[in-house]
C-alpha cells in the first residue's frame, strides 16, 4: 500500500472532519485525485471498467466524483466539504481495485 496515498487521504479526511471551510480543501482534494489517477489512468472509472475491476453501479459513482473533481474550481465549498466523505469513498475504492490487481 502507498504511503503516498494514506498521506493525501488523511490531509483530505482532515478536512471532513474538521468544522474549517477554506480553499485548501480544493488544493487536498486535487492532490488525492491527481495522485489517483496517475496510477490508475487518466479516466479512472474507464480504465478499471474496461479491465473488468469495477461493477456498473461503481463506474456510475466513479464517474460521478470525476465530473465533479474536474470542475472542482467551480463548485461552492460547502458543497465540496459536503461530498468529503463519499469522494474518499470512491476513490478509496478505485485506488484499491486497481492496486489489488497490480499485486496479483
């Protein structure tokens, strides 16, 4: 497992959990999914849907975040605060479905 990886999700769970509403949170966010998809592909739910990793119901959830982490300079913090936990969620999930197969 990358150290790498559990460094940039605590700096973004830091942020669900926190009360704290900046612009930081853009810049961590950012960071966990650039990190994300330079190791699974630079449209994670395609590369990992097309492998045969992921279900249809979780490239949809995948899809989802990317749509929103690409357009993450327009979206209201709030919102994005809001959506901390499920963007962990899924990119917990698209980083091990991919990791888990590099291992096999």
């Amino acid at each position: 497992m990358s150290d790498e990886f559990w460094k940039l999700y605590k700096n973004v769970e830091r942020w669900a959990l926190s009360s704290e509403v900046n612009d930081l949170i853009r810049d961590d966010v950012k960071s966990l999914y650039e990190y994300v998809k330079s190791q699974v592909g630079s449209s994670i739910a395609e590369t990992l849907f097309s492998r045969g990793l992921i279900s249809g119901t979780l490239y949809d959830e995948i899809k989802d975040v990317e749509r929103l982490l690409d357009n993450l300079d327009a979206i209201d913090l709030d919102m994005i605060k809001a959506s901390l936990i499920r963007i962990l969620e899924i990119l917990e999930q698209a980083y091990f479905s991919a990791v888990r197969v590099s291992k096999d």
